[in-house]
C-alpha cells in the first residue's frame, strides 16, 4: 500500500525549499563571505582603538 501524505504539508516544504534556494543564492549574489565579514570586524575594531587612543583626557 503507498504511502499516506498530507498535500498541505508537502506544499508547504515544497514553498520553504524554494525560499531557501532563493535565499542561498542572494547570499551568494549580495552577501559577503566570511573572511570578508572578519576582515571588516577586524578594520572596524582596529578604527575604534585608534579612536580611542586619540582621545584627550578630560580636566
């Protein structure tokens, strides 16, 4: 005997794979990779030190 599904369900997986294709690809298209994201982290924490050291002491 087959199996019984739930077409609302199947449906439903169907609608989440496609958006997570979808979503894989823009990723892919727009987003930054993760050596790009820790070379900004690393830009960004190295400009605020800087910043820091620069301030003066208030009186």
């Amino acid at each position: 005997m087959a199996e019984v599904i739930n077409l609302r369900l199947a449906r439903k997986a169907k609608t989440r794979a496609a958006a997570a294709r979808l979503a894989e690809e823009n990723r892919a298209r727009h987003g930054l990779t993760g050596a790009e994201r820790k070379r900004q982290r690393a830009e960004a924490e190295r400009a605020a030190r800087t910043l820091h050291g620069a301030q003066r002491e208030p009186d």
